[in-house]
C-alpha cells in the first residue's frame, strides 16, 4: 500500500469481497486490522494510521456531516450504520481511545440467510411451526455482543416478509439489514434519525396499525413495558437481551421492574411469552468459518408456571427433558455439533462441563 489510506471506500474494498472476513477494526496508531474466522489480521504493510487520517475516514462515514462529528466528539461514542459503493451495510461503532479515534466495523450480509444455513432442520422447523406462525406474544434473542443476533433475526423476519401479508416496523440502533417488503409493509426506524428513543418509538407504534414488531433491545423498564404492553395486546413482538441463557433472560427481564411489582410483571410474561432463542458463535473444527450453537426454550405449561412462581432454576431441566417438542439446551445442541464433526470439544469444554460457571 502506497499511498495513504484515507479513503474509507479503498479500505472497505479490503473486507467486501471475503465472507468470512466480520469485522474492521481502525485505530490512530495501529495497522488496518480485520477479524478473519475469529483471528485479528493485521495488514501491517500499509503502516500506521495517522490521527490526521482517522478524522478524515470518520468524516466520511458520517457523509461530511459537522454536525453529525461534533456530536461525536461530545459523546464520546457514535453506533450508526454505513452503507458502502457496493451497497454492503456495515454496523460502525466509533469511541474515543486515549483521545484518539477508534472505528470498528461490522460487515452485514446483503441478504437474509436462511434459517437452515445457521441451526439444525429440526430447530429450524419447530421456530417456523411454534413462533413465525404466531399472531400475537412475545419472542426473545439472546446472548452477549458478537453471537450475531441479528443474523437470525433478520432470516426469521424475512420468513414473515415472504409468507405473510402483515405490517412489520422494526424499531433499530442502528438499522442494519435493509428489508425488502415482499407481502409485508415494512417500516424501519432507527434510535436518532427517526425517533427518539425506543420507549418513544414503541409508544409511537401502538398508533401505527402494527401487526409483527421487532424491537432492536430492551435497555431499560420503559422499553421492557412498551414491548409486555405490545404482545398482550395482539401483536407478535421481537426483541433482545444480553443475556445467556432462558432462565437468566427471565430473570432479566423481570429485574427491569421495582420489586413491588415483580411478582405481577412475572404473571403477565408468563402469558406473553413464545419462548427464548439463545445463541453463541464457535469456530469450526477445521477454523474456516464460524457455528452457532442454540439454546431454545418454548413457553410450555410447565415453564409458565415456573415463571409465574419466579422459580426460574427448573427451566434449565425444563428444556433439557423437553427434546420430543424441539427444546434444545446449549449443551445438547454443542454435544450434537461434537458428534457430527462440526466443532472440536475442547473448544467448547465450558457449555460441555455441566458444573461450568463461564457463562
């Protein structure tokens, strides 16, 4: 690399092009680095990036907009999408480093995979059969930054937008995935630019004629409200949580509120509820790629009832005795993929170890 890089187009024609490269990372001091199958790559042939060139490459991304920059540097943090010449979205978080710019960049697909791309036919079906059919309540994806939650969001989504003629808005920070309304009408709205809030979009939506709603995260007990408020009154709802498993998502979920009105909050999701996704990425066993491994929980009668009780500890057998109806447990779905040499188990020896406190 010759010349200086301080054309965010030149970089990006970098990632565009390899699917297994996710992430950009750019910082004032250090090489362009990318995340190829879970490895940092450094291009240190391209040398340093200067300060200079960092503020000239966030410049870009915010379209030459100083309004849009000097919030940033009042913020401190900036997480907007940026959509490139070849039309690849990419989700950017740009921070604040010991005064000095840091930009990462997540490369979303241009198209929605599949639900039998990234889970097991049979979990894939009983999703279709148990949640994409509903009408109304609420279905909750969980798991810490990086397991790629919106991935499996977006193919559940787009199964709504093929086979359904419904009114779906989606309520984002930021928009990632760009939908296509196929039999749907699709409003997509994003934290900043098109609202202000969740809690102000969620309130907004009742107004909106929705049928399906995706809610990017629950943050806080306004946002937790909005979404209980929306699927128990007739709309099928999606959301998030940083959360690692069901009944920690329950636990969550329910901690959003004052405890003087737990056990009625307890009640009312016990009812709403469809069920619990979560999700974690491990590399494959020959490092080429990445795989997910599941947990899935529906919200049968016994799990009602343990909710309704806050006795959430019995979940976790819940679903480990629930495989004749498609649950599946972190551990029985990692044993699956160890089986059919998929993924190695010594690298996913902490879901294995039942007595494992990592996650």
């Amino acid at each position: 690399m010759e010349k200086p890089w301080i054309d965010i187009e030149k970089i990006l024609s970098l990632i565009a092009k390899n699917p297994n490269i996710s992430d950009l990372h750019l910082s004032s001091g250090e090489c362009i680095s990318y995340r190829l199958n879970w490895e940092i790559i450094r291009e240190e042939s391209a040398g340093k990036m200067t300060a200079e060139w960092m503020e000239l490459i966030l410049r870009q991304l915010f379209h030459w907009n100083p309004q849009r920059f000097d919030k940033f540097l009042w913020d401190k943090e900036s997480d907007f999408a940026y959509i490139s010449k070849d039309e690849t979205a990419y989700r950017v978080n740009a921070y604040l480093k010991t005064w000095r710019v840091g930009i990462v960049m997540r490369k979303i697909g241009k198209e929605a995979k599949k639900l039998e791309d990234i889970m097991f036919n049979n979990i894939a079906n009983s999703i279709r059969e148990n949640i994409l059919k509903k009408k109304k309540w609420l279905y909750l994806v969980t798991w810490p930054t990086g397991s790629w939650k919106s991935t499996s969001l977006v193919a559940m989504l787009e199964e709504i937008n093929k086979n359904r003629s419904e009114n779906l808005i989606s309520i984002e920070d930021p928009i990632e995935y760009v939908f296509e309304p196929k039999k749907c009408i699709i409003s997509q709205r994003e934290i900043w630019h098109d609202t202000w809030s969740f809690a102000n979009a969620l309130r907004s939506a009742m107004r909106q004629d929705p049928d399906v709603i995706f809610v990017g995260e629950i943050r806080d007990k306004e946002t937790a409200e909005a979404v209980l408020n929306l699927a128990e009154t007739g709309h099928l709802v999606f959301s998030t949580l940083h959360t690692n498993s069901a009944s920690h998502t329950i636990n969550r979920f329910i901690s959003f509120f004052p405890p003087d009105i737990q056990w009625s909050v307890a009640e009312r999701l016990s009812e709403s509820l469809i069920g619990v996704q979560s999700q974690i990425l491990v590399k494959s066993i020959d490092a080429s790629t990445r795989v997910w491994i599941f947990e899935l929980m529906l919200n049968t009668q016994s799990v009602k009832t343990n909710i309704k009780k806050k006795d959430v500890d019995q979940i976790d057998s819940i679903i480990e005795t629930s495989n004749m109806i498609w649950m599946i447990t972190l551990k029985q779905y990692a044993e699956n993929l160890v089986n059919k040499g998929i993924i190695n188990a010594d690298d996913i020896e902490w879901i294995l170890n039942k007595n494992s406190t990592k996650i």
